[in-house]
C-alpha cells in the first residue's frame, strides 16, 4: 500500500512538471495562433501574410544568435552543476558578436525605416529572453513562468481585440514587441537573485566552437521543419502563406509538444540504461499514435469552424503522418545526444534537408497548399527511416551491443 501511494505520488509529480512545462511553452505558440486569428478577423489573411515574413526574419536571426546554446547548456549544467553561473554568463557574452552582426544584417533590409528598428530592438529582447530559457529548464520554475506566459497572452490578446477595425502591420509588430519587453523585466527580475551574474571584458570565442555542432544541429532541424513555410513565402501570394503559416504553426505546436514532454526530464534520461530507455521509447511511441488521432481531427475542426479555413481530407490524412514521426524519434535524438553522436543527427538533418529543397519546389510549384504539406510530410517520413535504420543497425536502444555499452550509464 505505501509502495502504491509512493509511486503514485511520483507520477503525480512528474505529469505536473509535464503538464506545466508544456504549457509554459504552448501559450506563446497559442498566442501565435490567436493573434492570427483576430488579425484576420478584423482586417485581413494578406496582412497576416506580411506579418509572417517578419516573424521568418526574427525567427531566422534568433536561431542564429542562438547558436546551440540551450542543448550545450544544459549539457555542461549536468555535467558539472558548480558552474552553472560562470558557464551561462560566458556563453551569453561569446554569443554577443553574433547579435551584432544579426543587427546588422537588419538595417541592410529592404523594409521600411520605423520597422526596421521595431526588428532590431524585438531582436536585441530575444537574444536576452532565450538566454534564461536554459535557466528555467534547469532550476525547473516552470510554473511561476507558466503564469507569466499567461499574463503576457491576456495582455496582448486585450490590445489587438481594443484595436479591432484599426490593426495593421505596424500595431501588431509593436505589440509583439512590447511584450517580449515585459517578458525581459519579469526575466531580469526573477532570475537577478537567482543567479550570481559573472561578465567580464574578456570574451571566449572557444564557446562558440564547442556550442557549433549544437547550432547546427539545431539550424538544420528549424530549417528541415519550416522549408516548406519558406518555400511558401517564396511561391505563393501572401493571402496563401497566411493560411498555410496557420496550419502548419499548429502542426509544429504539436510536434513541439513531444519535447516539452521530455524537457523537464532530460537530466533523468542522460542518466537512464538502455532498458529503461526502450521501455520508455515504445510507450512513448504508441502514445503519439494513438492521440494524434483526436488531435487531427480537432486542429480539421478548429481551422474549418473558428478560421473558415476549408479543410479537405487529404489535408487530415497529411496532417497526421505529419505528426505522429517526430514520437518515434524524439528519444533516439536525446540517445545519441547522449553517446555523443550528434554526427548521426546532423547526418540525418542534412540529408533529409537536401533532398527536401528540390521536392518542394517541385510539389509547391504545382500543388500549392497541399504540395507543400506533402512534402513536409516526405521530410518527416525520411527522418524517421534514418532513426529506424541507426536502430537496427547502428544500434541506439535495441541494437548493438557496442553502442548498448556506451549508453549504459551506472545510476547515481
């Protein structure tokens, strides 16, 4: 009976760290989807459309600025957890020279003048906000954050739905804008106590060489999951990249969900053995099979009903084998993080970005909307043949014993 309450106490806490950390992160991405939504509703799919291509520039010079620090970051925090402060303040000062040139990179762009410096200022913000993401994961305050990600949403749903008939680019912007800023207050604040801050005038560029196969790792994966929203924004009128940006930001807020999952418990599984890991792996598996079922058919219903998006079977077909990939092979990801292996990721990544480059192309260029789901679902489908293969033979939780010994890890 105490073993029973035992367990269950565990497993409570464990699916609320879950819970929480995936709603800490889902919010925004909702958020995304909500404004989306009332943009539309009060002015119109090709003002969305235009908003869309700054959020690419954004989302495109932050991966950049980013450079792989969150996954590096977490590694050396559980590798060593005395120099936790000394290592997130060097690599937040090695990543500054990057900023820089990010910066730059904006006030080169053709755009207009007052929107220029709204980019640049959001993505001075972003740089600091993603840096305490890291933070976050490792102390585990998910929930203080997961009530701050709600205020900011209240807050900037209140401003666009107060604007209503008078939205426009410009407005939008600067409320993404504002609340990435308030974002940074409450940040700044939270984490001041938190963490003894530990800058200098020197800068160690080493750093960056050791975070780079993170950041490329990390680039290749944004750049193989959003190809075909690029080639989209490429190929298609404004008023179609508005809705394909709606549909696929729900998919990838999916897919995003499986690593929300996993976050809080990154630590746990660096430490698992290789049986733990293969049971944990086929339930893991079968969990996103089964639910991604009702989730189809209840993003078909939200775009048909809320946004008067019409939604064809095919695009429900698509839209789950889209999905239901990324369950296989989310914890062989972290397997061979683990082993040190990320050369079989990056092999993964950059085939499957190759060969998807031509296809959509080819497939957006004829079937549009639909084309580019296909190929996105090619993309996902290819990934997962790759980890399939690396498990049968290659060896990563099944497979060989060569790999099996590495993987084993003694408990603490």
């Amino acid at each position: 009976m105490l073993k029973y309450h035992v367990n269950y106490f565990k497993l409570k806490k464990r699916l609320s760290l879950v819970l929480i950390n995936s709603g800490r992160n889902i919010v925004p991405l909702a958020l995304n989807s909500l404004i989306s939504f009332l943009v539309i509703k009060f002015s119109s799919f090709s003002v969305w459309g235009e908003l869309v291509s700054y959020i690419i520039i954004i989302n495109l010079c932050t991966q950049l600025v980013g450079w792989g620090s969150k996954q590096y970051l977490l590694r050396e925090f559980s590798l060593d957890n005395s120099k936790v402060s000394t290592n997130w303040s060097e690599n937040v000062k090695a990543r500054v020279p990057l900023l820089i040139i990010v910066l730059l990179i904006i006030l080169l762009l053709r755009i207009p003048e007052d929107f220029k410096f709204m980019l640049v200022f959001w993505q001075i913000i972003i740089f600091i906000n993603r840096s305490y993401e890291v933070l976050i994961l490792y102390f585990k305050k998910m929930k203080f954050f997961l009530l701050m990600e709600i205020m900011l949403s209240l807050i900037s749903i209140s401003i666009v739905i107060v604007s209503n008939k008078n939205i426009t680019v410009r407005l939008v912007l600067f409320v993404f804008v504002v609340i990435e800023f308030i974002r940074l207050l409450i940040l700044g604040m939270y984490f001041n106590k938190k963490v003894l801050y530990n800058f200098t005038a020197s800068i160690n560029l080493k750093i960056l060489s050791a975070g780079f196969i993170f950041f490329l790792l990390g680039t290749i994966g944004m750049l193989q999951s959003r190809l075909d929203l690029y080639f989209v924004a490429l190929l298609l009128h404004k008023n179609e990249l508005a809705v394909y940006q709606i549909l696929i930001n729900y998919i990838l807020l999916i897919q995003a969900a499986t690593g929300f999952i996993i976050q809080p418990y990154l630590k746990e599984i660096y430490r698992m053995n290789h049986r733990t890991l293969s049971k944990y792996s086929f339930r893991f598996t079968l969990f996103g099979l089964i639910i991604s079922v009702p989730i189809t058919f209840s993003l078909a219903f939200i775009l048909e009903k809320i946004y008067g998006i019409d939604i064809s079977w095919n695009i429900i077909f698509l839209s789950y084998l889209y999905i239901v990939p990324i369950f296989y092979y989310t914890i062989r990801v972290y397997v061979l993080y683990k082993i040190k292996k990320e050369s079989l990721i990056l092999i993964t990544g950059i085939s499957v970005l190759v060969l998807s480059i031509p296809l959509n192309f080819f497939l957006i260029s004829i079937f549009k909307i639909n084309g580019a789901l296909f190929a996105g679902v090619i993309g996902e489908l290819l990934s997962l043949s790759f980890y399939f293969f690396f498990e049968k033979k290659v060896g990563l939780i099944n497979g060989a014993k060569s790999i099996n010994k590495q993987i084993e890890i003694s408990q603490p």
